[in-house]
C-alpha cells in the first residue's frame, strides 16, 4: 500500500475507534485538513458529549471597532479617539481587552483609523492586531467590520466606546446573540418582542437601547458575511452601521441579550462621561476650560452639549450655560495650514457694530476658538427657496455697498496653487488636471482687463452661511464663517453661492439677476462665468487636500471640478466676443 493511502487508512481508521469509544457522542461535523507534505486530504470527526462542546465553539475571538471619529463626543473628540478615554483611570479598550482575558480570549483584533496611532501601544502591551481602515471619516462602522470579515468565527463584536460594569464575556455562548439594555431609547431601531426577538421599528417610535456589542456564532458567520459584502457594495450603505447585517425583512435574525442599564454604558458625549465619572482626567478640555473662564462659570454650568452639523472646515458644538445658548468652533484637522486666524480675528474687529455676522463673543487669532451667541429661531438660506435666495441677495447686495476694508488680500490664483503644494506630490485624482488648471488660469487675461472695485468679500458665501433670524417682528439676516474673508471683487461671493448649491446654467442666471435686480451687463455676467471656473478650481483642490487627510467630499468635489471645465467653456467661448 502506498504510503500515502497507509496514512490516510490510519487516521480514518484512528477516528472511528474514538468515535465507537464515544457511544454517547453525536458526529457534529467535519473538517477538511491539510496533512503535510503528501497535502492529503481527508476528515476529522468532532464529537460532542461527554468531551464537551464543539472545538469550533470553544474557539473564539474579538473585534473591537475603534475607528471613529466620534463626532458627538464634543469638545474632547478634537484630542483623543473614543477608545482611549478614561473611566475611574482606566482606558475604556484596556477595560474591554483585559475583560476579553478574563474570558481567556486572546485573539482580538482592533479596526481604527482616527487617531490610529494612539492604539499602537496595545500590540506590544496586549498583543492585539490592529486593522487600519482609511475611510474611517467617509465610512460607518459596517465598512469597519468588513474590513476584518476573514477573522469571523466565534466573534465578540464590540464598539470601543462602552463600559462594561460586569463582564460579559465569561458566560457560555452557544448560539448568537444581540445585546440590548431594558431601558428605552428614541435612537433606537429595535424593540423587544414577547419571542425575544428584535424587531424593527419606525422612527417616530422608541425601542430598547443597543449597546453595539454580539456575540457571532460559527453557524451564522457565512450569512452575515454574505449580508457584509452585499451592503457595502451599495454606496447608500456609507452611513450604515454594522447591526444593519443582522437585518432580514422586519427584525434581526438573531436573538437578543437583554442586560440591566446600569451594567453597560455607551459613553457617546462629553456629559455621559462627566455622568459616569466626573472627575474623568479627560473632562478638562481646552474648550470648557476656555468656555469657564469667558464666560466666568463652572465647568458643571456647562450642559446640554450637542454638535451641530459637521462643517467642512471645522468642528462646532452648541452648550447651554445659564439660560443662554451658545456656540463654540474648534478649527478641525489640517485648517492651520488653510486659514490665518489672525486675518479672520481682523476681519471680525471690522465687522463688529455693523450687525452683519453673528455675535461674537471670543475669538483666539492663535487657536481658531471661537465663541460665539446662538441665533433663536433662525435657519440656513434654502438655495432652492426663490423668496430665501432673494432675501440672502439683497443682504448681500447691501454689505457690498458698504464697502468695508481689511488690509489682506484673497488671491484665487495663488491659492489654487497653495492647496495644490499641500498635496505633498500626490497626483491629482483627475487625469486631465494640468490641461484643465491651465485652461482655468488663462482666464486671469480677460479679469485683469475688467474694472473691478476691491471691498471686504465673504470668499465663503454659501447657503448654509446665512441664517434667516425670525426673532420679534422684523426679520434679520445674518452671514457667518468670514475664515476666508478679505479683500477681492465682491462679485465672487455670487459665484461661490452658485456653486455650492449645485446650480445648473439656468439657476446662476437667475441668481445673477436677482443680485443686480435685472440689471447685469453681458461682460459682468462673463466674468461670473469666470468666477465659477475659478473658484471651481479653488475647492477641487480643497478637496483633494482634505481627501489626503481622510475627509472625502465625493459628490461636493467632483461637481466643483466640473464647474471648472464646464464654465471655462462657457466663459472663454463668449470673451472671444470682447476681444
């Protein structure tokens, strides 16, 4: 007999003896094997019984996603990740990792991406590995997940930002399971059935708070790996988080784990932090310790912390502190490079006492923090509503006729270059980017033969810029964001409205006439035209500079590289008629 069939004959022959030694066992599955050199294949029967459960049940692991930004956890999410905040003096991911050892679970892998660099320490101390994910600022925590598909198994899928007041994981788990608490929680989409089963609900409905931590057992994992690769390939799915593949038709196919509120805590805020430990070393951020002392309180008057909606150039958060409301900005990632602050610290001295911008109430022209009062009963500009774009026009119309002054100058030219340096030598994801810059720089000829009055111009004049104030009987506009602000033909901040809201032709005309009030000569309409190539540019090149840090802007960016190509056509075709 060759050996090769000696061998398998022993094995085979070996598996059966201890499966007829195990009357008692039942045959659970088989396994196919790799066997040395002669790559032989053949089956190993495992057996449960009195010898205990399944191997591939007694084998398990962790993922800890740790990739986030964490944009709620406002101020403290501009120094640190979720996972390294401290509870009691312990870091919520060594809490979790030494709870997983407690277990006995030492193969855990940890997904991150913001601030990755500060977990790196936990390969040498913990032995963990780290799974980067590049797209942590464009991408939910499902994509996060899918990134480490081939470590499923038995697999503990917990968030870094929870703190577990008993240890979840030294139970026995034979089937998968979903962990939810017996509070309610109106951002929830699940709700506990009389079956035990999650269902889901609508929004308007509360449902039992989710905590993001499972259990995923070795019988599931080929499902929700299938769910995984299905979700992600759809864009629509960016925002999704990962418990959305654990979704079939109106509630999750598997089972929940219910355990009491006090024993598990999501720490999402700066107040669940300070309500789980207040004398937390991570409480003292720079900007509540700036908030105390402008606005002369303790760090405890300060509540009701939210952030407002992501901004593309910073981080703002609106607090309550005695009965009034306010805002603070914290510059986000890579704006040193972008913005003076000192020249926007000039721009508002300039503005003070002419009831244009908000109501600014400190501002660093070192660090960019600004303080500022919140508008009551106000909203952003519509660009889709014709009575708000009239409205923002005329505002507009009226702060150009003053004629303001600051003593900095915005050069487009020279700022298409700047964001371009700021690259570093990555190439541009646009191909024909040279040809289209140098199509786009041509047009400086026709500007520089146009009489153009310089006055202080927002740069910045988008929609979500002007806030329509319905406070009392008269209505108010103000314009806010003047980081960008300087002297430059005024007529700019039209098309930099235009082009932000995503207009086609026929909009920016209108919008056009309706900041002349019908009255726009042909030639002053071509050099908005001009403006859109440019200014187009402009922000493509903002982008790719953001898109390097992490920060995509996807449908944003490539509309203002359109802009530019597109109206460079329609500018330099009718400037043939001015020459």
């Amino acid at each position: 007999m060759p050996l090769k069939n000696t061998i398998k004959f022993f094995v085979l022959s070996t598996v059966i003896i201890w499966n007829y030694r195990l009357k008692k066992s039942n045959i659970q599955h088989m396994v196919i094997k790799s066997f040395g050199k002669y790559n032989l294949s053949f089956s190993i029967i495992f057996t449960r019984g009195e010898y205990g459960m399944d191997l591939r049940q007694r084998l398990k692991n962790a993922i800890i996603l740790a990739a986030g930004i964490g944009t709620r956890m406002v101020p403290i999410n501009t120094e640190l990740p979720k996972g390294m905040l401290e509870v009691n003096g312990e870091r919520l991911i060594e809490r979790i990792i030494k709870q997983l050892h407690e277990a006995n679970i030492r193969e855990i892998y940890v997904v991150v991406g913001f601030m990755h660099e500060m977990y790196d320490y936990l390969q040498d101390m913990y032995h963990v590995q780290l799974i980067y994910n590049p797209l942590y600022a464009d991408r939910n925590n499902l994509y996060s997940l899918s990134m480490a598909l081939n470590h499923l198994n038995n697999t503990y899928i917990i968030p870094s930002d929870v703190w577990l007041r008993k240890n979840p994981f030294l139970e026995k788990s034979t089937t998968s399971w979903y962990m939810i608490t017996n509070a309610v929680d109106d951002n929830s989409f699940v709700r506990l059935n009389r079956q035990h089963e999650l269902c889901l609900i609508p929004k308007s409905k509360a449902g039992n708070a989710m905590v993001g931590i499972a259990y995923l057992h070795f019988h599931d994992i080929e499902r929700i790996r299938s769910q995984i690769f299905s979700l992600i390939e759809n864009d629509k799915n960016k925002s999704a988080f990962w418990e959305k593949a654990l979704c079939f038709r109106d509630r999750f196919f598997i089972p929940a784990k219910v355990v009491d509120v006090h024993d598990v805590m999501e720490v999402n805020t700066y107040e669940d932090l300070r309500e789980l430990d207040h004398s937390s070393n991570q409480l003292k951020t720079d900007a509540i310790s700036i908030i105390s002392k402008v606005l002369q309180v303790a760090p405890e008057d300060i509540v009701d912390i939210k952030i407002l909606k992501k901004g593309m150039t910073n981080r703002s958060f609106l607090f309550r502190c005695k009965r009034k409301r306010y805002i603070m900005r914290i510059p986000g990632e890579g704006t040193d490079k972008l913005i003076n602050r000192k020249k926007e610290a000039n721009v508002y001295y300039e503005l003070a006492d002419h009831d244009i911008s908000d109501d600014v109430v400190y501002i660093n022209p070192d660090s960019g923090y600004k303080i500022s009062k919140f508008l009551n009963r106000a909203h952003a500009c519509n660009p889709l509503d014709k009575d708000d774009v009239k409205k923002c026009m005329a505002f507009l119309r009226r702060f150009h006729k003053m004629d303001l002054k600051v003593n900095h100058y915005f050069d487009l030219f020279s700022e298409i270059d700047f964001y371009e340096r700021l690259w570093k030598g990555v190439p541009s994801v646009h191909k024909d980017y040279l040809d289209v810059k140098t199509k786009v720089f041509s047009l400086r000829k026709f500007l520089s033969r146009q009489s153009i009055h310089l006055s202080l111009t927002h740069i910045d004049a988008v929609p979500d810029n002007f806030l329509i104030v319905n406070n009392g009987p008269r209505e108010k506009i103000r314009l806010i964001d003047w980081e960008y602000a300087a002297m430059q033909d005024p007529h700019l901040d039209i098309a930099m409205f235009a082009i932000y809201s995503m207009y086609n032709k026929k909009q920016i005309d209108s919008l056009i006439d309706t900041y002349f009030v019908g009255e726009c000569s042909e030639i002053m309409r071509v050099k908005i035209y001009c403006y859109i190539s440019i200014a187009g540019l402009l922000w493509s090149n903002w982008c790719e500079y953001k898109r390097i840090l992490g920060v995509e802007f996807n449908e944003y960016a490539e509309a203002q590289y359109e802009y530019a190509k597109k109206y460079y056509k329609l500018a330099s075709n009718k400037i043939k008629n001015y020459q």
